[in-house]
C-alpha cells in the first residue's frame, strides 16, 4: 500500500443477511465421511446480522461485536479469531481480491448463536459481499455463492435468500420462487445447542430404535405448494424437521415451548434446524403480534417475523 501514513483512505461497507428456518428437513442416514445427506427447504426470515466491513492499514483481518448487538450475549463464547466463519470469509476473499488490504469486521448479532437459524453463516455471506465491494473484487454472486460453499451448508442460502431446496449436504441449491409471505414467531433460548451433537444424537436414537432410514433425494413437493400459495394452514400439516426429537432429547424444556405455543394460538410449531430456536407458524402479521406478546407474557423471549425475504445486501457504502 503506497497511502500515505495517516491518509489511509478509510472505508466501510455494510451488509446485512437474514437468518433461515427451516420448513423442512430430512436427514439421511450417517454416511462414511461422517456427513448426513438432507432434502430441505429453506426460507430466509426477517431477523438481519450486520457486518460493518473497514479498511485498516495493518494488513490483518480483525472482528469484533457491536455494541448495537440485540442479543444478550453475556457468557457466550464467540470466537473473534481465525475460528470465526466471518473471518474465514474474509481471509477467503483476501486471498482471490488483487486489491485487498486489512479489514475490522464489526458484527451486529440478532440472529440466536448456535440456535439453528444460521446466524454465524449470514455474517459470513455478509462478508463476503462486503469485502468484495471494499476491495472492488468484481465477483458476480455466482462466483461469491462458490466462495460460500466453501464455508458450510447454509452460507450459500444466506447470500441467495428467499427460499429453496437444499440437497446433498444442503449445499446444492435449487431457488424456489415464492412470493407469498408467511408469517412466524421466533422464540430464542438462552442456551446453544452443538450441530454436531444434535446430529450425533439422532444417530443414536435411530440405531436405539432399529431404524431403516433411506437417503433422502427430493422434499416433499406439498411443502412447496403451501409456500407458493401463502396457505398456512396447509403448510402447518407438512411442517417436518428430522433432527427436532434429538433436540428435545438434549433440550427437553421445547417440547414445553412447542406446546405452549400451540395453547397461545400458534397453527403449528418446529425447531429450526439443529434448534434449540422454535419457530412457530401463525395465520397472518397481526395473529403473529399477538401470539409473540401472549408468550412474552409466559416469560418466553419471542419475537414476530415472515419471509421469505432477500439475501445478503449492501445496505451502506461510506468513506472514512
């Protein structure tokens, strides 16, 4: 860098992306590289991380948690290290941009950490975006959407948003154009839950049970047809997560929380992916206000949300 010494032209480009429920999901059996093959279908909600990305002279990659974070992130171990997928976003864009220099990473968390939304995911699909408008990298989303999949299943959603089918490890995306709005309540808990454990939990109950379980190679075509038509009732009827009776095994208070919320009006609830969030399906905004407030009430931390809604976005581009 030839910038003179305290003329560094300083930049900062925020973006935001949703976080995801999980409609529906199928788990296959546990293959021999220690993966799961899954058919789901993943829709894009209206809760945002937000990543402030800013050019810095010491050629390093930092990151750090705003203090406009939502969450109540006391006792929460985020790593803000090369074991962030954040930074792993950015040391990956540093390394295919000619013109990258170092970069602060200013995280705004609101999506639930390790609560089986993708948080962590869309502040590295927010990354890349975002370092590659600060370094002018010129990647096309196509381009960006391979970089994602290189960091885990759900990075690649959260750069498409809106909602599609996931296949293979979840990785091999299919857009699903849906227009209609469904409406949801999130209700967050105060603890995380492991992927891996989740995973390794259904494994043993499955073999506890004597289970034949079939690679899953296609969703459930009614799942997709509810969406398409906005028809919440239908969709309450197909509403299917494999890995939510292991999360009620290693969680057992959600079994609670799903009941509660169908008591309090909700058509039908589920964890979100690996949980221990639980997402529950209400009529219309107005009934998803009110059954958020009715579980406020209940001392439960729920919040109203619909989708599907866009993926990352660059929603500021400012010189320092």
């Amino acid at each position: 860098m030839n910038a003179v010494r305290g003329r560094f032209p300083a930049r900062t480009v925020r973006v935001k992306a949703p976080g995801k429920v999980n409609v529906s999901l199928d788990v296959g059996p546990l293959r021999p590289d220690g993966y799961h093959s899954v058919a789901s279908v993943y829709l894009a909600v209206s809760l945002y991380e937000e990543v402030a990305a800013t050019s810095t002279e010491t050629g390093e990659i930092t990151v750090g948690i705003s203090p406009a974070s939502t969450l109540d992130l006391d006792g929460v171990d985020i790593p803000l290290d090369e074991r962030n997928l954040a930074y792993k976003a950015a040391a990956i864009m540093a390394d295919v941009s000619e013109h990258s220099t170092g970069v602060h990473l200013e995280i705004t968390k609101r999506v639930p950490v390790a609560g089986g939304m993708g948080g962590g995911s869309a502040d590295a699909a927010a990354t890349l975006l975002a370092c590659d408008a600060l370094w002018n990298s010129g990647l096309s989303r196509e381009e960006l959407a391979h970089l994602a999949a290189e960091l885990g299943a759900d990075v690649p959603f959260s750069l498409l948003g809106g909602t599609a089918v996931g296949l293979g490890v979840g990785d091999e995306l299919s857009p699903a154009l849906v227009k209609a709005q469904t409406d949801w309540v999130l209700v967050t808990a105060d603890f995380g839950l492991s992927t891996p454990e989740v995973f390794r939990t259904l494994d043993r109950l499955r073999a506890e049970s004597g289970e034949a379980i079939e690679e899953p190679t296609s969703v459930d075509p009614r799942v997709l047809a509810a969406l398409l038509s906005g028809d919440a009732d239908a969709l309450s009827r197909v509403l299917v997560n494999d890995l939510q009776r292991a999360s009620i095994e290693l969680a057992p208070e959600l079994r609670d929380v799903l009941g509660l919320g169908e008591s309090c009006g909700a058509i039908a609830g589920i964890v979100s992916g690996s949980g221990p969030t639980v997402a529950l399906l209400a009529h219309n905004p107005s009934a998803a206000d009110g059954l958020a407030t009715e579980l406020r009430h209940h001392g439960l931390d729920a919040m109203a949300v619909h989708g599907p809604v866009h993926g990352a976005r660059i929603i500021s581009d400012t010189l320092l």
